[in-house]
C-alpha cells in the first residue's frame, strides 16, 4: 500500500470523566441479586473477585477469568501449557494485578499470568522470565500495592523492574507466606507469624515482631492475606483455627481482632476503614473496626425473597459502593444500598385465600402513625416490629374511625380545564401534573396555554399514569400500568429528569392502581398496586449516586464484524491491543462502515443506563437514546452502539452517572467538552463526522460528535 493509493485515518478514542465516589451505606438488612450462568458467567463456582483500573470486574470460575462490564462477559480459557511450577506457594488461590495489564494467578504451586493488553494467557512463562534475565527458578511471586513484582529466587527478594534485591535470613528460607510495601519500607510476612521490615534503601532489617507467640504458630501458620490500610496491615490467617490480625506500623504493635475455629477465606476493608468483611463457610461476618462489634450474616437473602445458605468462597467490594460475594455453587451474589430502596410487600403478607383478588385502592394514616389500606371492600393495618418486617393484620369495619373510613373512600373524579384526567397532583411549586392514559402532563402556570407531555421515551416507566404524589424532597412520583418514576426538578435551572424502578429496586411488579399513591406524616410514600405495594423511604444523599469510572471501550466492529486483538484486515491490524486499552486506530480509507460500542460499568443496574448524545454544530440539543433506535445510537441492555458511515471528525464520551433519563431541553454550555478524545485525521486534514444525519460529507469545517452516557440519579 503506498499513501498515494491509500488515504490512512487516524482515530484517537478517548474517555472523559468526572470522578466522584459513591459512599457506601450499610444498610440494615442485605438484599442481594443473584448472577449466574444463566446470565453469561461461564460458570458458579467463583474462586476470586477483583476490578480493574478501567472498572471492569474480574471473576475466576474453576474453568475461566471472567470479564465483565456490566453488560457482557467475555471469557479467557486457561490450558495446562500456560502454567508454571511455584514450589514454594502452597496457599489459596490468589490474584494480583502488576501496572495496568498483567493479572497474576496464584494457586497452589502453581502461576499463570494475563495480558490484558491482548486479553489472552503468556503461553511461555519461562521464557517471559528469562527475557529479563531471570534465569534461576521463580518459587514465589507477590504484587505489592503499588503493582511492583516480587519475586523469591531461592532466599533472595527480587523487584522485577527496578532489580532491588534483598537477601532473606537463612531461617526464614522458604517461610515467607505474604509482602507488602509502603514508599520507603518492604513489609515480609512469615508463616511463624512474624512481620519483619526492610529499609528497601539501605537494604537493612528494621525489625522483626510477631503477632502471637511461638506456642499459637501451629493455629494460623497455614495461610496468609493481608490487606494495607493507612497505619499498616490487616491480616487474614489460617491453620487449626482462622483469625483477623491488626500490625500497626507506626506504633510497630500487633492486635488479634477476631477469631473462628475453622477457615477464614477472604478479607476485605471498606475504603474508609470503618467495616471488614471476612467470607467463610456459610455466609460472612461484617466487623466494625472502630467499635469492635461484629455481626454473622450466615442466611443471604435475595430481593425476589429466596434464602441462600452457602459457603462464601471470596467476597470484594467495588469503587461502586457494591458488595460481591462468590460462592462454590450459587454464582455471584450482588448487593448495592441504591438497590432494593423500594420494600414490596406481596400477596404472601395478606391473610387471604390464594384465590382472592388484591388490589389497593387507597391509603389512610390516624392520629397515632399508624397505616390503613383498603382493598376492594377489606380494610387491614400495617404494623412493623422491631426487625422492621411489616406485618398486615385485617381490621373490622366497625374498629375504624369514621375520618379513616372517609380517607379510604375519596373522590377520584378528577376535572381540570374542563377535561377529565385520570389523576391530578397539584406540588409546593404549584405546578399541575396530569395524568393521562397516554402520557403526563405538565402545567406550570395558569397562564400554560400549552402542558408540556411527557412519554416513556422520556423516561416514564409507561405513557399510561395512575397516581402521582410528591415527596418531602419535591420529587415528584408517578404510578403508571407497568413500575414508578422519580421525576426531580433541578431547584435552580428547573431542568426535569426521570428515574425508572424496576424489581431490581424493590419496585412492585405489575401494575399501580388508580390514585393509590399516599405520604405519610414522616414522608413515607406508598404506592399501591395489584397484588401488593410499594414503600419508599426518601432520602434525599441516595438521589443521585454516579458511576465512578469513565465507559469502557469494549468493541470495535468493520462492516458489523468485530475486529479482533492482533488480526489484519486489509494488511493492516487495527486493534493491536484490545478494546479497552486502545487510544488510536488507524484504518485505511475505504474502512469507513464503524460500530463503537461502549459500556456505563453500570453493575446496580445495566438496564437503566442511558445515553445523550449530539452532534456539535448540527443538533441544536442532546438527544436521548433508549433501549431502542435512535439516530445513529443503539442502545441494547445498558450497551451503547454508536454507528458511522464515512466517519471522520472527533468523538468524546462523557459520563455522567446511571439510571437517570433526561429531558431533551438540558442543553447547556456547561455540557460541551473542550478536550478532544477523538480525531479522525486524513491526508487532506480533517473532515466532518458523516452518518445519516449529514447530507453533504465534505463541510470546509471539521464536526464533532459528543456523546454523553446517562443514568441514575444525575443531572448533566
């Protein structure tokens, strides 16, 4: 190919984001959901748990890594050739990450290695120790917190990349279960229990102290974990018993936390160091580490109601605020506080016949807190105990008040304008919303001539409205035939944006009756359905969590074929290193048909993740893009398919959280990006973005195409 036949594109992809964590809240009680093989994991029995620094999650089965981006799992299949002899290591099974492209896999006496650059094992360990000039036998290898590579070479300590060496005491030989590091001091782990630090500097022994003495070695002498923390190092330890050190290394002390008399698996610590949670046999314990107390959580409940009793074989806490367990038979177990924030309570909570029809017509409360229901011509009362379950007990007619009576029985005639609605709602801002069967409107003034309306394109769960009720923060709730939206107003721009709720959020599934929507004294909604309904308690911090990892680039296909890691097409390799590692593509001119697909990392849930997009100088707004077509976007289970036709020009991705909609109108100059993070370049400069949208390919000035993910709780 010569450049005179060939006119080469150059595409710079790029992911733009604003970081923010989201606290993690403990709740109460932990509702979980359940992945499994039946939703792509390559199969149940989960060995290890960790997130990439892209945010994807890694999750080894017996027979795969699984990688996984909130949507898709993509597998890598070990074989016998890939793994090297560890004579030393005879610990459990363990993964360290070295920089940001090679997975490290330890089990016992035995090492594989990943290059996430190419997605794919090293087949020749050997060989990859030798070309940097490793020759005598590895017995043991550690990744320290700053991906720095230890390896043990009979009773030497190497550091791959910058060839420190320490010599270990020769009655230490073969001893050393675990390291870790900190900016001037290497920390060494012995199965004696001992914690010896190293000046990596002078390379000089500081100290030597041991956890318990010689006469306890034999309980916790098997295996070692330890995770840093900022003022050293908790422990993990195994042997006849299972128990949770603490080495502060300022104070150079050591404190036993906790104890079990059987195998401990995995330690994790929150990122605060309040919490750690230690996975074991059935279940997992969560301990404060302020205050010392500790809670067994042996039974796990998932949000559909089942009770899961299983060994917890590893359990990871992600920079999403989730918690996850792996289990030896039951998959992957997940649980987030912005998750289940609805409680159902279903049929199974009403003392009636299977047969009897439920539905709730209405809401009342007395002068004490207490809650009525009415259901056809049935009255109950709920009640809570002390655990918070809720209990439903039937009340007679003659035991209610007559003021409680009148409140179950309201006029639900609603006339507005000389038009009747379904339902009317009337907030503190005194704007009217007005619901409809084929969409809400919106009054915001006496003066509106015109309601703005709204649809499920919008981000209504259903164009048909049965309730709508406001909550003490001025959120707005809309009860409609299939699940609930959130609709909050922006106090200063007054700018609308939709939250759907799913089973994933505890939501009722099935359908809202008419006008069975209702606040309680403390703010409580209740949102009554068929067969059930829903209670929210508001709060106001969970309203808007965001993401905290920009969209991974997780697909590039030619002509709808996914162009692979390595392979030529048309002498050319596009993808020299996979997907989401790759910041330019060159392709020759005629490859000019393109699909980029781009995950939210959304792992709370992928379905409620949404995308704006825009193309800069052409659409005068964002445009919002649904589970469906619009525009050149598709967006399929939380999986953005953005498609090109002659593309050139500058792409951006932005990130702005999950599972919010919003409405069209929120163009502002603050939404515009100044960062290129795609251009496409050709011999004769630079071209404008051509799709469907454009009709004149060759404008004199170049395009940009700005796309903005979306989700939920957070404004653009």
């Amino acid at each position: 190919m010569t450049t005179n036949s060939l006119r080469n594109i150059r595409i710079l992809l790029c992911l733009f984001f604003c970081f923010r964590m989201t606290p993690f809240i403990y709740a109460g009680e932990f509702l979980f959901t359940t992945i499994n093989a039946s939703q792509g994991l390559s199969d149940n029995q989960i060995r290890y748990i960790l997130q990439l620094p892209d945010g994807r999650m890694v999750f080894t089965t017996s027979g795969n890594v699984n990688l996984y981006d909130g949507v898709h799992f993509s597998y890598l299949h070990r074989t016998t050739e890939y793994v090297y002899p560890l004579n030393q290591y005879n610990g459990h099974y363990r993964i360290y990450q070295s920089g940001d492209s090679l997975l490290w896999i330890k089990d016992t006496h035995k090492l594989m290695c990943i290059d996430l650059y190419r997605e794919e094992y090293i087949p020749d360990l050997d060989a990859y120790f030798k070309n940097r000039e490793i020759q005598a036998p590895v017995e043991d290898l550690f990744v320290d917190d700053s991906g720095h590579i230890w390896l043990l070479i009979a009773n030497e300590l190497l550091e791959l990349n910058n060839k420190t060496r320490i010599t270990l005491p020769g009655k230490y030989s073969g001893k050393l279960q675990d390291l870790n590091a900190d900016s001037t001091s290497l920390y060494l782990f012995y199965d004696t229990g001992e914690v010896s630090c190293y000046h990596i500097a002078d390379q000089k022994t500081v100290y030597n102290i041991a956890a318990y003495p010689a006469s306890e070695q034999a309980e916790y002498q098997n295996t070692s974990l330890v995770v840093k923390s900022a003022d050293g190092f908790y422990q993990l330890r195994n042997g006849r018993k299972g128990g949770l050190f603490y080495f502060n290394s300022h104070k150079r002390t050591w404190k036993k936390l906790f104890e079990q008399n059987y195998t401990l698996n995995t330690l994790i610590i929150t990122p605060n160091g309040e919490k750690a949670y230690i996975s074991c046999v059935h279940g997992f314990w969560m301990i404060d580490l302020h205050t010392g107390t500790q809670k067994y959580i042996p039974l796990l409940e998932t949000g559909n109601g089942q009770i899961v009793s299983t060994e917890i074989s590893t359990i990871f806490q992600d920079r999403q605020g989730g918690l996850w367990l792996g289990t030896f038979n039951r998959g992957l177990l997940y649980h987030h506080p912005s998750m289940h924030k609805l409680t159902h309570i279903g049929r199974n909570a009403f003392p009636v016949s299977p047969e009897e029809e439920i539905n709730i017509e209405s809401f009342a409360e007395d002068k004490d807190g207490n809650i009525y229901l009415k259901a056809h011509s049935r009255i109950y009362r709920l009640t809570a105990n002390e655990q918070k379950s809720y209990v439903l007990k039937s009340a007679a007619i003659p035991s209610v008040s007559p003021e409680i009576l009148n409140r179950l029985n309201p006029n639900k005639n609603h006339h507005f304008r000389n038009k009747v609605y379904n339902t009317l709602y009337t907030d503190t801002r005194g704007w009217t919303w007005a619901g409809t069967p084929d969409g809400l409107e919106l009054f915001t003034s006496e003066n509106d001539s015109a309601p703005r309306i709204f649809y499920r394109e919008n981000g209504l769960s259903n164009n048909f409205i049965q309730g709508i009720i406001e909550d003490k923060y001025r959120d707005i709730w809309v009860t409609t035939s299939n699940g609930v939206t959130r609709i909050h107003i922006n106090p200063e721009n007054k700018n609308i944006s939709f939250t759907r709720f799913n089973q994933l959020d505890g939501a009722l599934d099935g359908e809202y009756i008419k006008d069975a929507v209702f606040s309680s004294s403390d703010g409580t909604l209740y949102l009554g359905g068929i067969d059930g309904f829903s209670i929210f308690h508001p709060d106001k911090d969970s309203i808007h969590p965001m993401l905290p990892d920009p969209p991974v680039f997780t697909a590039l296909r030619l002509y709808g074929e996914k162009v692979n890691t390595g392979k030529e097409y048309g002498n050319r390799i596009i993808l020299s290193k996979a997907a989401p590692y790759t910041t330019e593509i060159e392709l020759d001119y005629n490859q000019n048909f393109l699909t980029f697909e781009f995950s939210a990392l959304n792992y709370i849930n992928h379905e409620r993740t949404y995308y704006r997009y825009q193309l800069e100088g052409i659409d005068p707004q964002w445009m919002s893009t649904f589970a469906g077509r619009q525009g050149n976007a598709t967006v399929g289970k939380g999986l953005l398919q953005a498609v090109y036709k002659f593309t050139t020009g500058r792409l951006y991705i932005q990130s702005h959280g999950f599972g919010q909609s919003s409405s069209v109108e929120r163009q502002s100059d603050s939404n515009k990006i100044n960062h290129p993070c795609t251009v496409v370049e050709n011999n004769h400069g630079l071209y404008p973005v051509c799709s469907h949208f454009i009709t004149d390919c060759f404008h004199r000035y170049p395009v940009v195409y700005l796309l903005e993910q979306k989700g939920n709780g957070t404004q653009a």
